[in-house]
C-alpha cells in the first residue's frame, strides 16, 4: 500500500507542476530565446551587407571618408558587442547591446543621406540593389525585433501571474527579460542639411 | 422618445461608430481572391488572367501569390500593412511558407512585394526590388495599371518557380502534433493502471479520482479550455467507474488505452484560402 500512495503522489505532483506554468514558463522562455536569435540573425544580415556597400560609395563619392569611415568603426563596435541569451534578462548588457547596433543605424543612415548627393551614384545599379537589401534587412529586423517583444512580453507576463509566480520563485528562477527597443533615432527620418 | 428619434438617435450612433473605425488604420480586407481589387485599378480582363495563371502556379507548385490593391494607407507604415495582410491571410503552405503578395497602395502611389520565409531563397528583397523598379514602376508611371500588374506578377511567378513541387493535397489535420496524442495517452494508460490497481475495490473512489485526474492531465497536454475541463471531468468520472467495475476484480499485466486521436477537419475546396505560410518582413517596397 505504501508504494501505492508513493505513486499517486508522484503523479499528483507531477500534474499540479503542469498546472502551475512548469511546462509553460519553459515553453515561453524558449520562445523569448528562438526570438532573440532571430533578432540576432537579421542584425548579422545588415552587418554583412556594409562592405559592399562602403566598396560601391567609395567608388563615386571617395572624399566622404569621414562618413565612409564611421560606418566601418560603427560596424565592427556592433559586430564586437554580443550578447549571450542568458543576459537577456541583465539591462545593462542589453543596453550596451543596443547602443552599438544603434550606432551602426545611425551612421547607415548618414551614408545614405551622403549617397543622396550623387547623382551618378544613385543611378548605379549595384548600389540600388544594395539599398533595396539593405531596406529589405531593416524591415527585417524590425519585423524580428517586434516579434522578440512580443514574446517577451508575453514571459514577464507568466512569471508574475499566480500560481505560475511561485513555481518561479521556488523551482525554476527563471529571469524576466529585457524588451529590444526601437532607436529613437532610427524612428526619426534622417535630417538633410544644405 | 418616439419612434421617429429612436431611428435617428440609433442612426448617429452606428454613424459614430463607423467614423471611430474608419479613422483606424485600414482594416485587413477579407480574403476572397487571388486577385483582391479593391482599389478598382484592374480590367476584369486582367483580373481573370492573373487569377488563370496564381491558380496555375498552386496547381504545379504549391506556391501561393496573392494582389490586393486598396485605395490608401489612411496613415498607416506600408510595410506594416503588408506583414498584417500577408500574416492574416496566411498566403503559402504551411511549413513550406512558400507565399508572397503583391500589394498596391493606389491613392499612396505605394506598392510592395511581401515575401514568405520560404521563398526568400528565390524571391529576393533583390529580386522584388528589381521587379518593382523594372517591371512594374514604368508601366505604373504610364497609368498602364493592368500591363504593370501582369507584368510584375509574371516577374513574380519566374522568380519563385521551380522553388517547390505541389503535393497529392492531403488532409491536414488541425490540432495537436502525434507526440502530444501519444504522450497523453501513454499517461492515461499509466494513471488509469494505477488508478485501478488501487480503487478496484471501490468503484466510486475510482470515478472521484478519475474526475479529478483527466482535467488536470488534460490542461497539461491539450491546453487550458472551460470546455475541454467539462468533458475531461465527465469522461474521468465514468472512465474511472467504468475502469474499476470491468478491470476491478482481475489480476492483469497491462492496461492498453485507446488514448485521443485528432479529429481530421478536412478543408472544403471552395474558393481561394491561404494556407498557412508564415512571412517574416522579406520583400522590398517602392512607388511610382
């Protein structure tokens, strides 16, 4: 009989720890991270793009150097700043993270505003196809980066909602997560100064 | 009140209503058509070649293209329309994602190409792009709406072809996937068997149990419905009296249980549906 009882307990716990968020608080942790490396993915894309297109400007506005070369140091800044998805949950670390990507935006969106001034430049066909990738993997990421905050919002949420709070606080100890916000600069159209 | 001012007090408010929404972002427009023009840009001519050759692309390939035209953006971000369209009318397979849209903002003088994960590869924000650039921005630029579309769209259709083979059309079954059907019904196998072992000698407690039991294992696996719990309370119940009173009295090895299988809802083939494909931002955007 006492084997018995032990059985029916096992599975009595087993079934309140589903009923508690154990399982789900995993399953949307797990979506926050599968979101994060999205976000991830489509900033390595942007990242990828810069070469060939410093390269295509250089060839028609060469004495731009000073914008030319703040895209390269504001690329390898954000290429340098990483962040591991055990940190997505540390402010600082996203912060940091954020500041070097959006300082790569920023400085992409100076180059094109250079870019504007060559007429020749933005009637070469190379460089057309570089901007329109490049416009493709910015919709992208903000497409990405909607879709991490959603996800997270949706985890903060779980680990303060009872009884899911307490399986957190006594079994699980999982993080809440930082949201990846929009740069205010990026929000604002590049201003063209005469 | 009289009758005449109710009539008229009911007809501000349904005009009151309709404003607040129409002062909203654009609603996404029902799925009725390959070729959805709202905007009134095409010929029925053109709008029956282009529905003729989308359908022949789904015949050979599976691949999903849709056209919406609409008259404005009322405000709006373009590529934000065009994810909400695309995400609702769920364009392409599902786990192929090979769908795409065609969107043209007439009044905007916007259009976009939105492409789904699966066509990525061939359909490139490049391509679509160059599609928008090329193909379509001249004959818009002339007014030739219809010549512009076919064109774009026959673009459209040589860059994604070839990516993906249509399929016999199999019944897809909505629901969950065969590990939670038969992780469920292992563990109901195994509560059930332990359940027995200790209630056969009293059929009530084991109906108790069993109606305590089946919800909560069905939340964990099926998800949480007021619904499913009322079933899984009344299954449980007679499931476990049943159990006792049948399998009390015997000394056996195993309980084999016939678990849940997924009720296959088979999509009627009527009109155009999308299919479930998933779009995450690829495509390009331009004007005329």
């Amino acid at each position: 009989m006492p084997r018995i009882l032990a059985t029916l307990l096992f599975l009595l716990t087993l079934t309140t720890l589903g009923g508690c968020g154990y399982n789900e608080l995993q399953t949307k942790e797990e979506a926050v991270f599968k979101a994060w490396g999205d976000v991830e993915a489509t900033l390595q894309r942007r990242g990828d793009l810069i070469p060939n297109l410093v390269e295509t400007v250089k060839g028609y506005a060469a004495h731009e150097a000073q914008t030319l070369e703040a895209v390269i140091s504001a690329r390898a800044k954000a290429t340098a700043v990483t962040i591991n998805p055990k940190d997505l949950g540390n402010a600082e670390a996203m912060a940091r993270f954020q500041e070097a990507q959006g300082g790569l935006s920023s400085a992409l969106g100076r180059l094109m505003v250079v870019a504007e001034r060559y007429p020749d430049l933005k009637a070469n066909q190379s460089f057309l196809d570089l901007q329109t990738q490049l416009e493709g993997t910015e919709n992208r990421i903000n497409v990405a980066r909607q879709r991490y905050n959603t996800m997270v919002e949706e985890f903060n949420a779980a680990i303060r909602l009872f009884p899911a709070n307490l399986t957190n606080k006594f079994l699980l100890n999982l993080q809440r997560k930082e949201y990846f916000k929009a740069e205010e600069e990026a929000k604002q159209a590049p201003k063209v100064k005469f | 009140m009289g009758r005449a001012t109710t009539i008229r007090f009911l007809a501000t408010l349904l005009l009151l209503v309709g404003a607040a929404c129409a002062l909203a972002a654009p609603a996404v427009p029902p799925l009725i058509a390959r070729v959805n023009d709202q905007a009134g840009m095409l010929s029925p001519g053109a709008r029956q070649q282009l529905e003729g050759m989308l359908a022949d692309l789904e015949r050979s390939d599976s691949t999903q293209i849709a056209v919406l035209t609409i008259d404005s953006l009322d405000g709006a971000v373009l590529e934000e329309f065009s994810l909400k369209v695309a995400e609702t009318w769920k364009i392409g397979q599902k786990g192929k994602d090979n769908g795409a849209l065609l969107l043209i903002v007439k009044n905007d003088r916007k259009l976009r190409i939105e492409t789904g994960y699966g066509l990525e590869g061939r359909l490139t924000d490049l391509q679509a792009g160059r599609i928008i650039r090329d193909v379509i921005r001249p004959h818009f630029r002339d007014g030739d709406f219809d010549g512009g579309t076919l064109a774009g769209v026959t673009a459209m259709i040589a860059a994604v072809r070839g990516e993906y083979q249509a399929e016999e059309q199999s019944t897809s079954v909505r629901g969950h996937s065969q590990d939670d059907i038969f992780g469920l019904g292992v563990f109901l196998a195994f509560a059930l068997f332990t359940m027995v072992r200790v209630t056969g000698r009293w059929p009530k407690v084991s109906a108790v149990l069993g109606a305590i039991l089946a919800p909560v294992v069905g939340t964990m696996f099926l998800g949480f419905t007021w619904l499913m719990l009322l079933a899984m309370i009344a299954i449980g119940l007679v499931g476990g009296f049943l159990f006792a009173l049948i399998f009390g009295g015997m000394r056996f090895g195993g309980v084999s249980s016939g678990g849940f299988s997924g009720g296959g809802f088979s999509s009627g083939d009527s009109g155009f549906s999308g299919g479930g494909g998933g779009f995450g931002g690829g495509g390009s955007s331009g004007d005329w």
